[in-house]
C-alpha cells in the first residue's frame, strides 16, 4: 500500500510539473508547481470534483475566491474571467491559485500562500496565525 501511494504522488507530481499552467509566466518567472501539487493531494488528492461545503476542485476553491480573483483580473484590465465551474479543471484552478498569489503574496513566501489559502486573503496578522496546515503542506512537499 506504502509503494503505491509513493506512486501516486510521484505520478501526481510528474502531471503537475508538466502542466505549471505557465505558472512561471502568471507569477514573474515563480515557480508554483511544487506547492501547488502539495497543496492538491492535502485538498483533493487529485480529485476534480471533492467539494467541501461551498469549496471545490482539486484547490478546494471557494466562490468568494473566483470572485476575488477576477476583480484582480479586472483591475489589471485582462479580459479572461473564470466561472465557478472552473474550480472542477485542474489548470484553470492552478491558474486561479497563481493570480491570487501574485496579487496577495508577491513576495512568494510559502508560508503566506498556505496560511492565506486555509484562512483567506483578508486576514489581518498573518503571521499570528496557526501553523498547522503550514506544516502539513511542507511535510507533504518533502515527500515529493
């Protein structure tokens, strides 16, 4: 069972890897992949359709972040709009994912993406908050 979950990540990564949703041109030459495939097996395991509550897709995107991200997208005068079905495509979700931290955490640090993604992007004090899904999303990023 041990060797074929090492497998599935090790597949889940390589799928990832592959599609960085030009991550790499979204966020100024910042490579999200490797968070970002940590983050989806913790979220989804790779599953395009886990909901929780009013969250969906492999990122468990909320509405209220489609929303937020295209207002990003709207003040930057880009024309692309995602819809709620987006949160059920992996690159569209990866796509959204980006935008937000590009926006919110410009500075790339892992720790603000994770902390803003389990609590939200308004949160004030950060860096008062929990570590836990932090950490989770470290552990899971070393064992890929």
């Amino acid at each position: 069972m041990r060797n074929y979950k090492k497998l599935f990540l090790m597949v889940l990564f390589a799928i990832l890897s592959t599609t960085t949703v030009n991550a790499q041109s979204c966020s100024h030459g910042f490579d999200w992949s490797r968070l970002i495939a940590a983050m989806i097996h913790i979220e989804s395991k790779g599953q395009n359709n886990a909901r929780n509550g009013k969250s969906l897709g492999v990122l468990q995107i909320t509405p209220s972040a489609v929303a937020e991200c295209n207002n990003i997208l709207k003040k930057k005068k880009i024309k692309k709009r995602y819809t709620l079905e987006d949160r059920r495509d992996p690159q569209k979700s990866k796509e959204i994912f980006i935008h937000l931290q590009e926006h919110f955490n410009p500075e790339h640090s892992f720790e603000k993406a994770t902390k803003c993604w389990n609590h939200g992007f308004y949160v004030k004090n950060i860096k008062s908050l929990p570590n836990a899904y932090y950490h989770k999303v470290m552990k899971q990023m070393s064992k890929m």
